[in-house]
C-alpha cells in the first residue's frame, strides 16, 4: 500500500513539469493504478478485490495530496519532490516484489519465510 501512495504523490509531483489540470491528472494517475493492478493479475500477484480497489484509492489520494502541496512549493523544489518520491517508489517496489516472490517460493515448498523477529 506504501508503494501505491508513493506511485500516487510521484504522479502528482510531475505536473509541476506538465501543468495540466487536475482532472486530467488524475484521470492519467487512476488509469496508470489500474494498469499496474492488471498487471498484478497479469504476474499472478494474490489479492482481494477489496486490497486492490483500495490500492488504487490510496494512490489516488496520493495524487491529490500531491496536487494540494504544488501550489506551495517552486518549481526546482516540485521536480526534487516528484524524482524523490519516485526514487523511494521504484526501490519499494522492488523490495516489494522481492519479499513477494519469497513468500510464494516458501508457501511451494512448505517452508516458513524466515523473520528478523523471535518467535510470539
């Protein structure tokens, strides 16, 4: 969900480059989240219907966030915000995915993921 947030305010942030009106970014930004979903079907990444409408919920709220904080900030400060936001994004997302593919490759063989945690 972290990840989906962060999508979310990077596709707000990069309107201090385009300028467009706000709908037509969240127009762009809602059907990049539901791109991104089907393509979580595509790769056969297990959720509920439920995590994924939120999911785009989420990114969507991150986009209006960003949108609020624009007007407030110049230019060279917007274009930092959205690499930065997009920078943390890309590395969660594979961070993401990597413990994704581990819990999947630990449910096949019937082993537990091993945690950083002791045991409850």
């Amino acid at each position: 969900m972290i990840v989906h947030a962060l999508c979310g305010l990077a596709c707000g942030f990069v309107n201090i480059l385009f300028r467009w009106p706000p709908g037509r970014v969240l127009g762009v930004t809602a059907a990049l989240l539901v791109a991104w979903e089907i393509g979580e079907v595509a790769f056969r990444v297990h959720e509920a219907l439920e995590n994924r409408v939120i999911d785009v919920m989420v990114g969507l709220a991150g986009t209006v966030v960003a949108l609020a904080i624009l007007p407030w900030v110049g230019r060279p400060v917007g274009v930092g915000l959205f690499w930065g936001t997009t920078l943390v994004f890309l590395a969660g997302d594979v961070l993401g995915w990597r413990a994704y593919r581990l819990r999947g490759r630990a449910a096949r063989r019937g082993t537990r993921q091993p945690t950083r945690s002791p045991p409850v």
